[in-house]
C-alpha cells in the first residue's frame, strides 16, 4: 500500500530582500510528508523551521521550488481550511472565554449556532478542557492556555495541524505532560502533525520523522525515520533506540553547524 503524500516541496527556496541586502531563509529543499504522519523540524534558531512552516501555511511564499498541500496550492489549501495552526504564544483574546476563544474561527467561516456549540464541545473535551468553558485565559496557567490554542486549531476539523514550538515556554513537567497528551490526541485523531522545536528529546519522543535542518540558508540535512512504537510512554526515553535516535538528531545538528564555518 503507497501512503498518500499531503505536503510535498520540490526544490523550494525563499529569499528575503531586506534593506542590507538579501537573506536566503530556505535553500533547495525537497520534502514529502504523508497523511498521518507525525514529522518534527529541528535545528539552530535561523534555519528556516518556522519559515518552512509558514509557507505550508501561505504565510510566507517562496522565491523558487513548488510546494502543494493536498495536491493545491497553499493558498488553495488555505481557502480550503486544510490545517489549523498552533503558534508558539497561545494568542487567546483576553476578553472572550475559552469557549468563545475556541468558537472564533468558527464564527468567522460561518458555522451554524448549534454546530459552534458541538465543535467547541468536542475539542474541548478532546484537549482536556471540559469544565473550563467559562474561565478567561488569565484564569488558566500557560500549559492550560495552549491546550486551548490547540482545541481552537482543531475546531474546524483541518486534517493537518501545523505547530510552531508551541510548548517552548512551558517548563520542563509542563512540557512532558502535554508531549504525552499530544501524541494521545494525534492518535485519536489520526492527523498529519507538523511540529517544529528546539528539544531533540521532545523531537525523538514525538516523531514518526525528525526533519533535521542546518544554519542559514536553511536546508534539509538529514530526514530520520523513528523506530520508536506508536505506543510511547515517557519511560521510552530512558531506551537505547531513543538514545540512539538522539544522538543521530545531534550529530546531524553538529554536522549542518561544522558545514557553516
């Protein structure tokens, strides 16, 4: 059985024309990502991992190369509501509820009443956050505040969900927690997860693929395949595959680092 590709760039750059001259964000970089899959993107702050993200988005738009999101266009993808997006802040409006926060993409693409009730419902319920419809985000802490991010994300039911950092503020027992309930979600849901990091163990806990990116200009310098079960309690990171994954996601950012100097 051939897995079904859903974001594929082929030969994609973007550069930047700044007023001290060109900045080359994203170099030559050819990538498949299939339905379901569950694929982080690391390296060094600079390398392109948010950029990358934000043209699967139509955020930003490169400069040569292609790239579809299911067979589209970005922009075709967006219009299509194919992906929600988790930020690295939270971004809930102080003023409105959680529930209201969540109801807000649903609102602005003009679901029916009854439907925003069972949507915000349902991913609330998925995230964790049944009973908290009425608190404000300042009622909330930071972990709370992005499992609401999340739930607005999948409000609208996207099949791709794209993650810049979204718990790289979060403390490390936060952190592991909602790692656990991420990969909880992700198999009950059976989205294709899009993930960029900093932590190579966040990176190895989470992946199906860990997408390994180099400095300035941002390219592809190793793409590893995760020999780790579905099943992935924290404890696995104690195990010699993870350990050994790790140190090839290192290894590969030393290597994108020593190609620099």
């Amino acid at each position: 059985m051939t897995n079904e590709t859903v974001i594929s760039a082929k030969d994609l750059s973007l550069t930047f024309q700044t007023a001290d001259g060109p900045v080359h964000a994203l170099k030559d970089i050819n990538l498949d990502v299939d339905k379901g899959d569950f694929v982080s993107f690391i390296g060094p702050s600079g390398c392109g991992k948010t950029t990358f993200l934000r043209v699967m988005a139509d955020l930003e738009h490169p400069t040569a190369g292609d790239i579809s999101v299911n067979g589209v266009t970005p922009e075709a993808a967006r219009r299509a509501r194919a992906y929600g997006y988790v930020f690295q802040a939270a971004g809930l409006y102080p003023w409105r509820t959680i529930a209201g926060n969540v109801r807000l993409p649903l609102e602005i693409m003009g679901y029916a009443k009854d439907e925003q009730d069972r949507r915000v419902k349902s991913v609330l319920e998925l995230v964790d956050l049944a009973g908290f419809e009425k608190k404000f985000p300042w009622q909330l802490s930071g972990g709370m505040q992005q499992r609401a991010s999340i739930a607005r994300a999948l409000a609208f039911d996207a099949d791709i969900l794209l993650m810049d950092e979204p718990f790289g503020a979060l403390d490390e027992i936060v952190r592991d927690h909602l790692n656990e309930q991420l990969l909880d979600l992700w198999a009950r849901t059976n989205k294709t997860i899009c993930f960029v990091t900093h932590s190579i163990p966040e990176a190895v806990y989470l992946s199906t693929r860990i997408v390994v990116m180099s400095p300035r200009p941002g390219r592809i310098s190793d793409v590893i395949e995760s020999p780790l079960p579905a099943e992935r309690p924290l404890e696995i990171r104690d195990t010699q595959d993870f350990i050994d994954v790790a140190h090839r996601v290192r290894e590969g950012l030393r290597a994108g680092m020593t190609d620099e100097v």
